[in-house]
C-alpha cells in the first residue's frame, strides 16, 4: 500500500485524494457557489482577467481529461455537456487553455456549468471508490489519448501533451485534479473578495 508521510499509518494515497478532492469541492461550493450571485460569474474584476465561469469551465476541463480521459481511456465528459454548456459551435479544445476565450464563456450558460462540474467530481469520486492502490503507479498512454479521444492535437498544444507525457495515475490526480484545481479556486477566492463579496 502506498502511504503518504504526514497522514497517519494505513491512510493510503487514495484516500487521501478522496479527502482533498472533498475539500476542494467544500471550498468552492462554500466560498464560491453559496457567496456570488450568478449574475457576477462572467464579470472581469479590474477591468480585466479571468472570470468565474473561465476558471471553473478551464479547471473542470482538465480534471475530466485526466481522470475519464487520460486515466480512464474515455472521451472526455466535456463532449456530452458542449451542446447545454452552450459551446457546441465551438472546437473540443476550448477552455483548455489558461488564457480566457472570451467568446466561448461570454455566454456559457451558469447552471449547465455547474452541472458539468459536479458530474466531473462525482464521476471521479465513484472512480476512486473502486480503484486499487496498484493502478496509481500506472503510466497511461496520455498524449495519444489526448489526440485521439479528446481531439486536442498535440502541436497546438504539446504543453499539454509534454506536460502530462509519462505521468503515473498517482501524478495525475495530484496535480491536474487536486493541485490545479486548489490553485484555480484560490484566484476564485480572490475574485470574489475584489468583488467585496468575502464572507468575513
């Protein structure tokens, strides 16, 4: 069994993912869902940068493809929710970046994204209650999964492909699931404050 120092003995790796991705989506839905009104999801603060509905749509885009995608050997989730998400005239890439498309989430439609995000961290929360230890050190063919079930070439985005390229299970929930997502709802986080909306 795969144990991570700091979490007590026999806490393995899996569940510890469990527990963080639990907090994750406690902090987004305490600090972000129940605290900004839907009507301020697509404003940039400042005069510019991102806005909510980017991040959460950029954030939920890879947590899909590396779990039900590169790990799991499916088309991405993302395909089933284009059409509600209001993106289907748009290219299977979009919100892949880190750069907002202002013209895919200009009008991306609020409660379809939600939606889309709960079913990413359900699906992955019923993937990890079946899953065995032995498989976090599988590497996964990830960039010809990319290309080939997710359509996302790898030569407008081999940072991608390079990125994730001979990444154990283990990593790729680490980092595009926990560690990207933790990052990307702490700039919500700050969003929200600069919006005065802070609870405190």
């Amino acid at each position: 069994m795969t144990e991570l120092a700091g979490y007590g003995r026999g806490m393995d790796l899996i569940a510890w993912i469990r527990s963080d991705l639990d907090a994750l989506e406690a902090r987004f839905q305490g600090g972000i869902v129940r605290q900004v009104p839907p009507a301020r999801w697509g404003e940039q603060i400042d005069g510019g940068g991102s806005t909510l509905h980017h991040l959460l749509l950029h954030l939920t885009r890879h947590h899909d493809l590396a779990v039900r995608t590169v790990i799991g050997g499916h088309p991405p989730r993302f395909l089933d929710h284009r059409t509600p998400l209001g993106l289907a005239h748009l290219p299977p890439t979009v919100g892949i970046a880190e750069a907002e498309d202002r013209g895919a989430t200009g009008d991306v439609d609020h409660d379809a994204l939600l939606a889309f995000a709960a079913a990413t961290v359900d699906h992955t929360r019923a993937w990890l209650d079946h899953v065995g230890s032995l498989a976090l050190d599988t590497v996964p063919p990830a960039s010809h999964r990319l290309a080939t079930l997710a359509e996302i070439p790898d030569d407008h985005y081999g940072w991608l492909h390079e990125m994730w390229a001979g990444k154990t299970v283990a990593w790729l929930l680490q980092w595009p699931v926990i560690g990207h997502g933790n990052a990307h709802v702490g700039e919500m986080v700050s969003i929200r404050n600069r919006m005065g909306l802070s609870p405190f």
